[in-house]
C-alpha cells in the first residue's frame, strides 16, 4: 500500500521464504512502546492470535513468551515459546526487539497444536520526528506440520502487512496514547529531543 512495503528473499534451507514489512505512520513512538510491551495485548491486533502471555521476564529488557495461533482447519493451531530481547538507543530514537524461539519446561507441548519449530523475528522502530516513525518487521518462519509449500508463502506474504496495519491501527486507540503520555519512555526520548539529538 501508499504506507506499507513488503519484501521476501528465500531462506536457506527452507521452502518457505523470510519476509520484511516496513511502514512510516503519523504514530508517536512512545505510544508504539506502550503497545509492544503488553505482551497480554497482542490478541486485540494480530490476527488469528488466540493467547499471548509473558512465562518469565528475567528484566525489562529480556524475556520468554507464549503465543498460540488459531488456525484455519484442516490445521492444528500453533503454539510457540520465544525468548525477545530489547534493545534500546534512546540517543538516535532505534528500539529493536529481536525474537526467537526456544523450548521452555514450563509450557510443554500440547496434543492438540502443533509447536512452531522455528521462528526467528525482529520489530525495528525508528524516531523520523515527533509524531512519526518508521516500523519494521522481519521473520522466518517454519509452521511445523503438513503444511504445504504454496500455503505457506501465502501467509509469508500476508503476514507482515497484517501485523503492521494492526500495531498502527492499535496506537490509534487512545487508552495507550493516555498510558504513553506517562511513560519513562516519552520522558528519555522528550530528553534527548531536548539534548538536540532528535527532531522536534
């Protein structure tokens, strides 16, 4: 679309490709943090996303989640544990947030969907001004199971865009543009604004 670009390239090793979905939106990037960061939250804007729960947080910056996706039938759902680490450059306004998953005891495996075996991700949020940022999201993606090569790339293809359009559209929503207002991230990137060394 006018406001978001999508990229795919093979993964080697695998059939099915990586993907990379970049967007610039009108969207403070406080507000971008309030929404990454409630893990429990991620049901209401990524599709077909039936549970999401952080398992353990070592720190603010480190920890284990679970996800389960629900999947059209003839498909099992699928479920994944993944360890994301936040890097945070609050002088150049860069944020990444890299994901990949990992097998945790604490969340074993159920019968009834099918654990994704690899899923390596990365959201990128960049400070353009003050009212808006440029958002990236990459990924490879193994689904696990009998799903076919042809569909697979269907969803590599959709993936990205979807997941874009639903963080933007939630950072519309003005309980986390209230929350924002509060944050200790609004207050570090206001003082680096400040220090001169991002735009007004």
């Amino acid at each position: 679309t006018d406001k978001i670009a999508v990229y795919s390239r093979p993964a080697e090793g695998y059939e099915i490709d990586e993907f990379k979905g970049v967007c610039e939106d009108d969207v403070r990037i406080e507000v971008l943090g309030i929404v990454l960061e409630d893990i429990p939250g991620y049901v209401d804007w990524i599709d077909y996303l039936a549970e999401s729960r952080v398992i353990r947080k070592d720190d603010e910056d480190n920890m284990v989640v679970y996800q389960r996706y629900n999947v059209i039938w003839p498909f099992y759902d699928r479920d994944c544990t993944a360890a994301v680490k936040v890097n945070r450059d609050y002088r150049n306004g860069r944020f990444v947030v890299q994901i990949h998953s990992v097998s945790d005891p604490e969340v074993p495996v159920n019968h009834r969907t099918t654990r994704v075996p690899l899923y390596e991700g990365e959201f990128v949020v960049e400070y353009l001004e003050r009212h808006r940022c440029r958002i990236s999201y990459s990924a490879k993606i193994d689904f696990g199971g009998s799903v076919p090569t042809w569909f697979g790339s269907i969803l590599s293809r959709s993936i990205p865009f979807r997941m874009l359009n639903g963080l933007v559209r939630e950072c519309r929503n003005e309980k986390h543009i209230d929350a924002a207002k509060a944050s200790d991230l609004r207050l570090k990137i206001e003082d680096s604004i400040a220090q001169g060394y991002l735009k007004k």
